[in-house]
C-alpha cells in the first residue's frame, strides 16, 4: 500500500485507511529502532530541511533523527538563525531551500495556515510540525499510535481531552485522527477553552473535569500555553490547576488501565502535577519514543514508500 498525498498539513481528512497505514509502517520502523544499529538506507540521497519558526525540542529533534534513521541528508533552521531575520518572507525562504533540490520541507510556524500555503507553491513535499492553534497532524498520529499499542485497537475507547483546547492544534488533530478511527471523544475545560460549534465534530463537552474523566480510557492533558494567553481566558493558573488540574486524587479515581497523556512541555503543577506526570499511568514518554518511529512513517510514505504485509519496499 501508499500514501497517495504529497503532503501531510492536517489529519483533517486523512482516511481511516491512511491513518492505518501510517500506524502499522509506524509499527515496523518501531522494530528497526530497537535493533543494534537502528538506521535503514530507505531514503538515502533525499534531503530534508527542518525549518521552524517557535521552539520546539520533541518535534524537531524527533524529525530530525527521524530522518537520520532513515538515511536522508538533514538540515535544520531555526527562525532566529535565519533571513527571516533579515526580513525575508516566508516565501522567498523556502524558494531559497527548494533551489536547493530538498525533497522534503517540515515547518513549525505560528500562523495557521502556513504549511497550506508553502505546499501548493512547492514540489518538495511539506509536513506540518504545528501551525498556531491549527493543527499538530505528527502528534496527533503518535498519540494514536500510543494508544492503539495500550489497547490493541480503538474499539469502544472513551478519550477525555482536558484543557486549552482553544488554543491547541495537538487537540485539533487528535479530535479529528481518533473520530476517524472511531473513538469516543470528550472535550473538558473552562468555557473560555472551548471553541464554539467545536461539538460539530462529533465530540462531547463536560466544564467538570471530575465528571469528564470518570470512567476515561485515555485522559490526555494539554499544555496550558502561556504564550497565546493574550485574552482574559484564565483568572490565575492557581485556580486553573485547582479546578482542572489532574492531580494525585483525581489520578486515583480513574479507573484501573486508564492512561495519561501529556503532548509536552508540561507545565508541572498546573494543568498536571508531577507525580501524576511521572506516575504509573503515565505514557508520556512513550509518546516521545514512539513520536521517531511515526515521523519515519510519514517521511517515508510521502516519498512513495511501499508497505507490503508489514514490509517497508
Ligand atoms: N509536543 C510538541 O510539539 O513538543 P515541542 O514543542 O517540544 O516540539
């Protein structure tokens, strides 16, 4: 099987059938990493460029070893090391890069929107690694890639999505990835968190996150981002992690098997306390470790890669 896009910009959209080939392809490049030399020559003599406009330290580094493992040249840019700061657009940027023959062009940047608008102007394939508050698709594919190896399928799961969902391009793509392979979804914060009409897809919302989380499979915690806080959203994060925060009693009171999940960086003491972020239900890391393999997937589907019985061509 392929994956017939060029690009990947969002998980709206993106198939069931797609999404599960980039679970299962996730899966074997899962195996090659754990071996003695985990690296492939699948992608040898393709280049990359990581070219990202906010911080980061999971993605970027994740795509970028991602890349290494697959045996294609890398590059990373980061905004403050670039002509951007010059006053370059973003435009004659990435014109720059692609007269440099890149096969593939991986963009954080603060305005949505951003990815859409490079990949329709360029040949190189382009991977969104976050555009604002729009979407997050690689997270979003490795947080369903956590999941499905938990509990084998998503059959029947009941995943609580708890916190800044407002600004959140991670809760974007998880909301439309997990409705896609037909999970139950619950959206929980303060009113001012929750987009309006966001119901219309297909989610459910709950303001009590002790109601919300009771009786959830998966209870995946946002990332409370002070940096696009310029509304009044919040009175204090004291009262915030008071209300919604998941700490030690709420984690006690969820039932037995039920993980939690954290996209990262955490915020400890605010939307989660540390001995619950470090505790036994706690898959973050897990998240971080599968997030190489998933990226791997993607990279090498959108270069036309094959997966035959669960053999990468
Ligand atoms: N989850 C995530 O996007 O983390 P970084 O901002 O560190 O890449």
């Amino acid at each position: 099987m392929k994956l017939a896009r060029k690009d990947l910009l969002g998980l709206e959209g993106v198939a069931r059938e797609e999404i599960e080939l980039i679970l299962n392809t996730a899966g074997t490049f899962k195996e090659v990493l754990q071996r003695k030399i985990p690296k492939v020559p699948t992608l040898r003599g393709k280049t990359a460029v990581n070219l990202f406009f906010e911080a980061s330290t999971r993605t970027r580094v994740s795509f970028e070893l991602a890349e290494k493992r697959l045996s294609a040249d890398s590059v990373s840019i980061a905004k403050a090391m670039s002509s951007a700061e010059k006053g370059e657009t973003l435009l004659d940027t990435v014109r720059n890069l692609q007269a440099m023959k890149i096969d593939f062009l991986i963009i954080r940047h603060p305005a949505s929107g951003a990815p859409h608008f490079l990949a329709s102007r360029l040949d190189a394939a382009v991977i969104n690694a976050g555009d604002g508050a729009h979407e997050h698709p690689t997270q979003g594919l490795l947080d369903l890639f956590t999941v499905r190896e938990r509990f084998g399928s998503f059959e029947g799961l009941r995943i609580v999505i708890v916190g800044d969902v407002l600004h959140s391009r991670v809760a974007r793509s998880n909301v439309f990835g997990l409705r896609t392979v037909g999970a139950r979804v619950t959206l929980c914060g303060p009113r001012t968190f929750l987009p309006k009409g966001i119901e219309a897809l297909g989610v459910e919302i709950e303001t009590d996150v002790d109601r919300a989380i009771e009786g959830a499979d998966v209870v995946m915690v946002l990332r409370i981002q002070k940096e696009r806080q310029d509304g009044c959203f919040l009175p204090t994060l004291r009262e915030y992690a008071v209300l919604f925060g998941i700490n030690r009693k709420r984690a006690d009171r969820l039932k037995p098997g039920c993980l939690i999940m954290h996209p990262g960086p955490i915020n400890r003491g605010v939307e989660i306390e540390p001995e619950v972020a470090d505790g036994p239900r706690s898959v973050i890391l897990d998240q971080v470790t599968n997030g190489v393999a998933v990226r791997m997937a993607v990279i090498y589907l959108l270069s036309g890669g094959e997966v035959e019985h669960g053999v990468v061509g």
